[in-house]
C-alpha cells in the first residue's frame, strides 16, 4: 500500500499558495485492506474513505470509461493493480494531474509542473471531453489564477467548444452547475470565468439571457464602455474588488438581462428593462436552482437597481414603496446588499471605478428614519389592525419628507 497527496495540494504546494483541502489517493490496497486500518467508507459510487483520526479523505486508484451522459456517466474500477498514473489521467488538468509522496518526491507523468511554470490550463487527456462538468470546472480555474496570468491552452479551448456544442452540457444537474458557478463567482476574478464559458461557446448553452447582453448598445452619456455585456463582466469584477457576498455577486450578474429584450430600433435606449427583465432573472434562477437569499435579491436587484442610482431624486412616497419592498424592518441585510450591488453597478464603467456613490448613504439614512417611527404611541391612540398599518405609513412617509427636506437643505 502506497499513499500520495494529489491534485490541489500539490498544485497549490508549488504554486506557493496556502494548501488547504487534501486529497489522497492509495494505491495497491483493497477495500478491506482500508477497512482493517479503521478507514470508514464514504458514498457508494467509489470507494473514498475517511481517516480514522484526521477525517480526511483518501481514495482508491482507479481508472473510469463513459457509460453514460452528463457528469454521472462513468464507470469507475477500482484495484490493487490500478498504477498512479493510471488513475493520474483520468484527471481535467495536467496542473491536477500531480502526485507526491510523504517525501514530497514529486510524480509528473502529463508535466503539470511545466504548464504551471508556462501559466496554462491544458487536459490531460483526451477523455477530458467525456465531462461536461470540466468546462465549468476549467473555466472557474482560469477566474481563480487569472491574477498569475493563467489563460487556457487553445486546444483544451476546443475541447470545450466542442463540448458546449455537443449538447452534453444540458445533461449537467442544476445542482452540480450552481456548485461550480457559485464558487466561480466567489474567485478573484469572476468576470473571466463567463469570459472563458463565452469564448467556448458555453455561456449561450448555460445563460443564453447573459450571453445576449454583448453587442448591445447602451448611452455612451451613463455607459462609456457603451457594451452591456462588457458593463456586465465590469459589475462582476467590482464586486469581487470590494469583497462583495455571493448573493450579491449573482445579483451583478444579472441585473440587466431585460436589456437583451429590447429591439434594435430602440438602441442604445432601454425603456423599462428592468421589470421586462424580470422573468429572465427568473428563469436563470430556477434554471439553477440558485439559493433563495441569491433568487430574492437578484429579482430585487433587476428591479429596482435605477431606482437605486435616482434615489436623491425619489419622492417619499416612491422611497418609502421601495423601503417596504425590501422589508427593511425585518431584513435590514437584504437592503445592505442592495445598496451594494447598486454601488457596484455604478462602478462597473468604464474610467468611472473610483467614482463616489452618495446614494448608500443617503439610502440608509432613509431607511433609518423609517425604521425610527415608533408604533407604541400609535397603539396608544387606539389603532389597530389596518388603520394601524395606514397609522403606521403615515408616520414613516412624514419622517421621510422631513429626512428628504433636511438632506435638501
């Protein structure tokens, strides 16, 4: 029995970047061999085990062929005989593809360590066109080391391009999906990773709403990147400069998909795209199966996100509507996260990064006020039940004017 540390361990390791998942592979043992050394098993598929002290996982050698569509479709085999390499090959990525032992004597039969050196993601194989899941998977690397200066090698491009066309990417769950697009969202540079899924012909399979926000027009007056696909990837990239959560990276994402809707004729206009994009919004999100804190505030988001930028100009009646529609008093973060997101919106022009943004300030001040009427001088007055709640609004909208009226001043 032989025990090495693979994949993003030993990419990582070398890279000079902080290790923190480790994956093992044994190789010439049994399943029972495992079991009388106090591993547990993991899941049916595979035999994966558990450490019986550091609870880490370690997995059989083994080797896989297609058997089926979509990223379940393997067959995997499993035994003593099956050599590192063997199981080495079945990986995506060449810089995956590396094995060392407790000496740290490094195994590199498909050259990772040059790819890395050279800064490339390239297949190991040509089985790597059996996983659909590997075109997200290679994507969400190149968002991750972009900052190094990885890019993807051109023939692991085409390999991608020809799965995008193949139709196997619509046989990937929604769960499996969200898993990969979530954590690329969350990377240094998300932007690149719908860069890559659009440069293979992905992106117009997965979110065909993003993919046909490019070569649409915007105002160059608001707009000067004038391209609402390249604003799109601006937002994105914003919010993950400025530390931005997952729900409001996804909100970026998608806040201006009802512009994708509007007719040539009218470009670079976009008359109401914010309620016409709303079914898109919803239809990616359902497509997904994206978590309901990301569903809610990504639908919020397309709507109201110019309400958002015009906020120092909203009437109270407008600004209270839209203090109520986010539910301020018991979902004090959602509107946080709104401001964020209209804050990177804002941002994601072109020469326009650093400009300041007074609407979060002059929002949350609103939303204070608001939240500062009290309801026990109310109940003491007798009200209750609906009058309550028009006592109630009353009261907001009055400390609203006068909140407006003191910003004015």
């Amino acid at each position: 029995m032989r025990i090495y540390k693979v994949g993003g361990a030993v990419r990582d390791r070398l890279l000079g970047k902080p290790v923190t998942d480790i994956d093992w592979v044994v190789v010439g043992a049994t399943t029972e061999e495992m079991l009388a050394k106090g591993f547990r098993p993991v899941g049916a598929d595979f035999p994966v085990f558990l450490h019986p002290k550091s609870g880490e996982e370690y997995a059989l050698a083994r080797t896989e062929r297609k058997s089926g569509r979509g990223y379940g479709g393997f067959t995997f085999h499993a035994s003593p005989e099956v050599t590192l390499e063997e199981d080495l090959i079945r990986r995506d990525l060449t810089i995956n593809a590396m094995a060392e032992d407790d000496q740290q004597n490094l195994t590199d039969p498909y050259h990772g360590q040059r790819d890395l050196e050279a800064r490339l993601l390239r297949h190991v194989s040509p089985a790597f066109a059996e996983d659909p899941l590997r075109v997200l998977r290679v994507a969400r690397f190149a968002a991750r080391y972009a900052g190094l200066g990885f890019t993807v090698a051109p023939e692991t491009l085409e390999l991608m391009r020809q799965l995008s066309e193949s139709g196997e990417l619509e046989a990937l769950t929604a769960e499996r999906s969200w898993k990969e697009i979530s954590r690329a969202l969350m990377e240094d540079q998300p932007q690149v990773f719908i860069e890559v899924l659009r440069e293979c012909g992905a992106l117009k399979v997965l979110m065909p709403e993003v993919d046909a926000l490019f070569g649409v027009p915007q105002p160059e007056a608001h707009h000067p990147e004038i391209d609402t696909g390249v604003h799109t990837l601006s937002v994105l990239e914003q919010a993950a400069r400025h530390k931005q959560p997952l729900t409001v990276r996804w909100a970026c994402l998608l806040h201006d998909l009802g512009k994708g809707l509007t007719p040539e004729a009218e470009w670079p206009r976009h008359i109401a795209h914010e309620h016409k994009g709303l079914k898109l919004i919803k239809a990616v999100n359902e497509r997904f199966k994206a978590p309901k804190d990301c569903q809610e505030l990504a639908l919020l988001v397309g709507e109201y996100h110019t309400h958002g930028h015009r906020a120092l100009e909203l009437k109270p009646s407008t600004l209270l509507e839209l203090l109520q529609s986010f539910d301020i008093y018991r979902r004090p973060q959602r509107f946080e996260e709104f401001i964020a997101a209209c804050e990177m919106d804002a941002r994601g022009r072109k020469g326009l990064e650093q400009r300041s943004y007074p609407q979060a300030d002059y929002l949350r001040g609103a939303a204070n006020a608001a939240r500062a009427v009290a309801v026990q001088p109310l109940l003491d007055k007798g009200f209750k039940g609906p009058e309550l709640g028009e006592a109630i609004k009353r009261e907001r909208l009055k400390a609203l004017k006068a909140y407006k009226d003191a910003a004015s001043a």
